[in-house]
C-alpha cells in the first residue's frame, strides 16, 4: 500500500546530521552530541543504534521525530523532514521513549484508549485496537490491571503496545530493554523481532547492550562520542574492524599430542601454536585470512581443522576469537571515553510526541485538565472498570 513520501527510498535517513547542545555562556562552545551522523533504515529492517551512555543515541532518535532541531544535516523519516513536517512523522512513526511515562492511576487498557484519544483514534476503533495491541504484547491478563502496578519490563512491553496504537510503518524504540532482567530482555527483543516481521516495520532501536541487541538486528551502527565509528551487518563489522588482524583458533583434540601440535605449526597462515588451558587443547594464533589454492576454505579456522583431520586426528571441539563482538564491545563501548557520561540538563529527553502525556520527571503535569477530563469520559464508556486496577 502507497502511502506517499518517497515509498520506495529509506525508510529513515540521515546525512551529515549534527546537533550541538548550547552551554551555560555564550563563550561555553556546549556539547556536540551528534556529529555528522549519515545512516539509513530501510524498510522491513531492523537497525541497531548501539553506542554507551552519553554517545548521542537520544539525541538523534528526537531529531528523526521533529522534537529537537538539528544544527546541521538532513533528516527524512518515510519523506518528511521532521523538523518541517513533524505532524506528519508523528502520524506514522510509533515511539518508545527511553523512558516511557503513563498514568498509574489508570489501567493499561484506559492509558492506551487516552494514547488513542490523543491520536484522534474513533473510539470503537480504539478498543479494538487496544485489546489487540494488548494481545500482542503479551499483557492481556493484565488489561484491568492498575499501570501503577507494573512491573518495569510489563510498562515496557505496554509502551511499545502504545507505540503501535496507531498502526505505524516505523518503529522507532529507545533503550527497549533498560532496567528489564536478562530474561526480560530476551523476551522483548523476542517480541520486537516478531513484531517487526509481521508487520513488515522499519525499526530502529538504540541501546547499550551490544551482545544482546544485535542479535535481533540486519544491521547495527557503533555510535561512541556522537560518531558513528562503523555500519553494516555483524559479521561483516567484525571482518572490516577485525579484518587484518591475527585470530585466535583453540582447537579441542582427543589428543593435544606433540604430533598434533606439529601438524598445526606447519600450516603456513599459523604464527604460533601452544598449549591451551587444558590438556587437550591448542591455541593457535592465525593469520586473518589463509588464502588457499583452488577452492580451499580461507578461513583459518576452516583450514586448519580440514588440515588436522586430513592429518588423522580427531577435533572434539574448535573455537574462533579474536573478530568477535567481543572485541567490537571491548575496543568501542568499553574503552568509550568515560568524560562522555550522559551531563547536563535533561530537558529536551522528556518531551514526547503526545503532548500532555508526562513521561517520567517531565513536568506536564500542567496537563491533568484535560485528562481529567477524558479519565471522566473514559469511566462512563467503560462502566464498573474503575482505574485503580480491580
Ligand atoms: N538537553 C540537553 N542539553 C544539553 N546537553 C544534552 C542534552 N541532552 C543530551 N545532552 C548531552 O548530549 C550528549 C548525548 O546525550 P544523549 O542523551 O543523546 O546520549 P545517549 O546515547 O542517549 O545516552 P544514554 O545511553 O545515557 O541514554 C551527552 O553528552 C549529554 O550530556
Ligand atoms: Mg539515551
């Protein structure tokens, strides 16, 4: 189905996107949170922003919604230049803030047909919905259920029910997973993936949790200090970043002999070979790529374990190291730059794309008028379910 705005191209897009928040004084040059930032999102993928505290994932995701302005650079989500059209963006795109505010006092299902209200959403239409995206989600025992009553992973899997309330074509989720056990994270990355398949979504998610994330990811970026130091598929990150650099091959034998040891070290791509941790390993340090003549394998590891079995030995087990997402988190999350923690007022995060909807520290509660006012509403369409969750 068209829907206008560029149907073919990205579905999100960002060229030489910058953003630099102002200091205290004139004088004080402030903080360059984004820094040329050029990646795009297609869609039906799923794009990984992965970068450590403070590195500029927020920042970006608020300019790619219209609710910061970029200093320099292009952004165009399904189109339309958030910045210009925020309206439009706000229509398609579904948001999950970093961190995601409802009511308390009201049940899951109220504080979605309130998100539906906001979004203009008929109100038959509306339950529908509701229940559905409940359904989805995996909290439809917990429709009548007080949101005050949540636990952090339930409000997490209900915001990203909120976030699709309004059938979007993108999904844009900000640390999904924070402050969710590690079982927790699993099943919402799980829920993620499935939903993003079904629905045929672009998504991007940004995170901190490197190992975990990318697996449900096409294609990640490394976002540390505001640039994006690499792109692409996982594998082949860790070729390019780990491409020329020696591998390390453990190899599991039945027996560690002397003889085996021998039949690795004369492998021309192996430097060395030494005894493992245990008796009956190797540990051989290779070289990146071992070409070979007609139609061999050039992965070292390949090659040497067709090597020792052509030699007659028997492998139990074979590990590769040293290109991992190991070191890709090792070399660019860890040795991040620590003077980067997030600082600095907090303001811009917690605006929302529905305005009036407090999200946590916000100060909208400015806005209780007028929910009131729908809480009022509410209660008479939905007789004998009272917000306070029995
Ligand atoms: N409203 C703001 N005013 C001034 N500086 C800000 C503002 N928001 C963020 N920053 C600064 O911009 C940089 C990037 O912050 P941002 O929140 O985008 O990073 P992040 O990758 O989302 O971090 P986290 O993993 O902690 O959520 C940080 O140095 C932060 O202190
Ligand atoms: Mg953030």
């Amino acid at each position: 189905m068209a829907r206008g705005g560029a149907a073919d191209g990205p579905a999100i897009l960002a060229r030489e996107l910058s953003k630099r928040y102002p200091g205290p004084t004139p004088e004080d040059p402030g903080t360059l949170a984004v820094d040329r930032l050029t990646f795009e999102v297609r869609r039906g993928e799923i794009f990984g922003l992965l970068g450590p505290n403070g590195a500029g994932k927020t920042t970006t995701i608020l300019m790619l919604l219209g609710l910061t302005e970029p200093t320099s650079g292009e952004a165009r989500v399904l189109g339309h230049d958030p910045a210009r059209e925020p309206l439009a963006v706000k229509r398609r795109v579904g948001y999950l803030p970093d961190s995601v505010g409802f009511y308390d006092d009201l049940t899951a299902e109220e504080n979605l047909l309130y998100t539906a209200d906001l979004n203009g959403i008929a109100a038959d239409e509306a339950a529908r919905r509701a229940r559905e995206r409940l359904r989805e989600v995996g909290l439809e025992y917990a429709r009548h259920t007080r949101v005050g009553a949540f636990s952090r992973g339930m409000r997490q899997r209900l915001g990203v029910a909120d976030a699709l309330l309004k059938d979007p074509e993108v999904l844009i989720l900000d640390e999904p997973t924070l402050g969710i056990d590690p079982e927790g994270v699993r099943d919402m990355l799980a829920l993620i993936r499935e939903l993003a398949g079904r629905r045929g979504l672009a998504v991007l998610v940004s995170s901190h949790l490197l190992h975990q994330v990318q697996e449900i990811c096409d294609r990640v970026g490394i976002f540390v200090g505001g640039r994006l130091v690499a792109a692409g598929r996982v594998e082949e990150l860790a070729a390019r970043l780990f491409g020329g650099e020696p591998v390390e091959v453990e190899v599991r034998l039945c027996r560690a002999d002397e003889r085996a040891r021998d039949a690795i070290a004369k492998l021309p791509f192996v430097r060395d070979v030494r005894p493992g941790d245990d008796p009956r390993t190797l540990r051989a340090t290779c070289e990146a790529r071992a070409p070979g003549a007609g139609g061999e394998p050039d992965e070292p590891g390949a090659r040497l374990a067709r090597a020792l079995v052509e030699a007659g030995f028997d492998i139990v087990g074979l590990s590769v190291r040293g290109r991992g997402l190991d070191d890709i988190y090792h070399r660019y999350f860890e040795g991040a730059e620590p003077g980067r923690e997030a600082r600095g007022s907090l303001a811009g995060r917690a605006r929302s794309l529905d305005a009036g909807r407090p999200r946590d520290g916000a100060a909208d509660e400015a806005a209780a008028g007028p929910v009131g006012a729908f809480v009022g509403r509410l209660r008479r369409l939905l007789p004998g379910k009272g917000g306070d969750g029995r």
